[in-house]
C-alpha cells in the first residue's frame, strides 16, 4: 500500500535537476517577498503575502522530493562526501524556516528568548540563503531545457501549485479555527490594554539611545522648505488625536489613540517647494525612513498615546505615527524632517547601523 502510495506520487514529481533549481528558484523568491513583507502594512499589499504563503507551501512537496531522493546519501555512510555536513545543515534550516512559519500561522505559541516564532521563521528564512550558496557550489549541476520541455512538466508544476494554494487555504482555516485572528500580514493582536502599557518596547537593530532631554530636544524640518524650522516642545503642543493601529514585525499589533500634531501642518508652517517629492523623518539614532509627501503630510508626529505621555521606550519625546507602515517605519525618537527631491538612497544602510555609533 505504501509503495504505491509512492508510486502515485513520483508520478507529480520533476526531474532532479528540475526539482532543485525550482526549489533555488522558490528560496529566492520567499527571501525578496519576504524582506517586502516586512515594509508592506497598506491592505493593498495583501496579495504579497498570499503569494509568499502559496509558494511557502509549494516548496514543502519539493523539499519533499529532494529529501525522498538523496535520503540514501545522508543514511549510509558509504555514499556520503565532505559536502554531506553542508547538505545536512541546508536541509535542517530549510525545515526550520518552513516549520516554524507553519506553526506561526496554525497559532502555536512558542517564545525563544524574546523571539516570537514569526522572528525566528524570518531568522531562518534569511540563513537559508547563504547555506544555499556554499551547497550550490559543491554541487552545482546547470539546468537544462530539456528538465522543463514537456507538457506533463506543466502538469506537474501545476499539482504541486495546487497542492501549495489548498494547503495554504487549510493552514489559514485551521488557525481560524483556533481563534488566532492574525492580520494579512501575520501579526497576532494583543490582549486588551491601555497607553505605554498596552504594547511592548521594541527597537529595530541597535536602536536604544539613552532617554532624551525634553528641555533641549527640538524638531528641525529643513531641505526644500522657504524657511528651515526648529521646533520645541512648546511649538508641537497637541491639537488632533487619532485611533491607529500599529502593525509590528515582531508578529503583533494593537490599535490605540494617538495625540500629537499633523505633519503636513508642520511641512506647511515651513513652506514646501514645489519640486519636494519625498519627506525623510530622522531619528535621533540615525535611524531614518522616507516617505511620498502626498503620504507624511497625513501623518502624525504624536507625544501622547491614550492621553498618556509617551514613555522613552515608545519613542518619547516625538514618534511618528504612520498609518498603514509596518512598526518599524514609526519612527522613534524624531528630531529631524527632511523635505526632498529623492527618497533617501541610504535610509537601508542607516536601518542597519542606526545605535551603533
């Protein structure tokens, strides 16, 4: 019974060196859409995760393939190279990074450290790539047409996509089931709460400046503005509060009320060239993000949240709120905008170095 079982399913499965350059394809897709992911909060991007998802999924029946294929080199010893280890540690990654994303999704909760299983899914994900590589270079066989010619290829491409969507639509039934309530993007609400208290203190990197000196902080908005403000605490006094939900990459999110003042009014009081395109709101830490102008002017720079002041963890005494950005585009700690031309082209290089000067 289990041999035709078998049998059954090597009828869906590619050519060997079909299945491994789809799956080198795979892994490089599900790494760049899951980077995107990460700075896609709007509903509009929700199609990038069902894809991310999707593929995911696919990948399974082929890592499934691969491993039903070479089990014999890694089981007896006799057949194993001093490229076996590489090959071991490129397939445990790759489990992991699909395990732990499945497990995220079906509402297994699991903390390593401060880690939620969604950091560690993307911790994974990302060492996957550069194990890959080195694996690659042992045992790297160029693809060929003839691997991909036939049209039972597209039939079978096709089952293993349908098998990806359907077990894509299970995972996400079961979770639902389960009451996880995940967003599109994956984050789990929190319970119920109040100001400071109602969400965690995260920070991107390196990000944890020593708390700030209210009474010589001030807010420059400068570029291509008529006249170059410095703002104190006392020219940002509160006048809009807004209910916005904050979506963090660490896989939670929480919708709170948010006091502060219009950006747009701030950009207006300076007077906004008509070339500006882009506006760059700047940490004190370095950290910086860029957003289309038509956007920031919505946007809030906020002191307060449920009429509590912010708490220096929470990005006191100024953060960004962004509605529909990812928590890490709320910038934490603002004293600077900058009204340009061009989105900032080293805003990723200051993510990655921001808190460590």
């Amino acid at each position: 019974m289990a041999s035709r079982a078998t049998r059954a399913l090597r009828r869906f499965e590619p050519p060997p060196r079909a299945v491994d350059w789809s799956i080198f394809a795979l892994v490089v897709f599900e790494t760049l859409s899951g980077v995107l992911s990460l700075g896609a909060g709007h509903p509009a991007n929700v199609l990038l995760f069902v894809v991310h998802g999707v593929a995911g999924l696919s990948l399974v029946a082929l890592v499934g393939f691969k491993l039903y294929r070479v089990r014999h080199r890694v089981v007896d010893s006799r057949l194993r190279d001093r490229h076996t280890a590489v090959s071991i540690l490129l397939a445990v990654v790759a489990l992991a990074a699909l395990g732990t994303g499945i497990a995220w999704v079906l509402g297994v909760e699991v903390r390593i450290a401060f880690w939620t299983l969604l950091n560690v899914h993307i911790g994974f994900g990302l060492l996957v790539i550069p194990v890959l590589l080195v694996h690659l270079r042992a045992r790297f066989r160029a693809p060929r047409a003839v691997d991909f010619a036939e049209r039972r290829r597209a039939l079978q491409y096709g089952a293993i996509l349908v098998f990806g969507a359907a077990s894509y639509r299970a995972t996400e039934t079961v979770g639902s089931l389960r009451g996880v309530g995940r967003r599109f993007t994956g984050s789990r609400p929190l319970p119920p709460g109040e100001g400071n208290d109602a969400f965690p203190v995260t920070s991107w990197v390196a990000d944890d400046p020593d708390p700030v000196d209210h009474d010589s902080w001030s807010l420059s908005v400068a570029g291509l503005v008529d006249r170059p403000l410095e703002l104190d605490r006392a020219d940002l006094a509160p006048d809009e509060t807004r209910s916005v939900l904050l979506d963090c990459t660490s896989g939670w999110y929480t919708e709170q009320n948010w006091t502060g003042v219009r950006l747009g009014d701030a950009l207006d009081s300076a007077g906004v060239h008509s070339s500006a395109r882009w506006v760059t709101v700047r940490s004190v830490t370095g950290f910086r993000w860029s957003f289309p102008i038509a956007e920031a002017r919505e946007m809030l720079l906020a002191t307060r949240v449920v009429g509590e002041p912010l708490s220096h963890g929470h990005g006191a005494p100024l953060r960004l709120v962004a509605p529909n950005r990812r928590g890490f585009q709320w910038v934490k700690w603002v004293d600077a905008v900058e009204v340009r031309r061009r989105r900032d082209p080293a805003q990723w290089l200051a993510v990655l170095v921001s808190g460590f000067g």
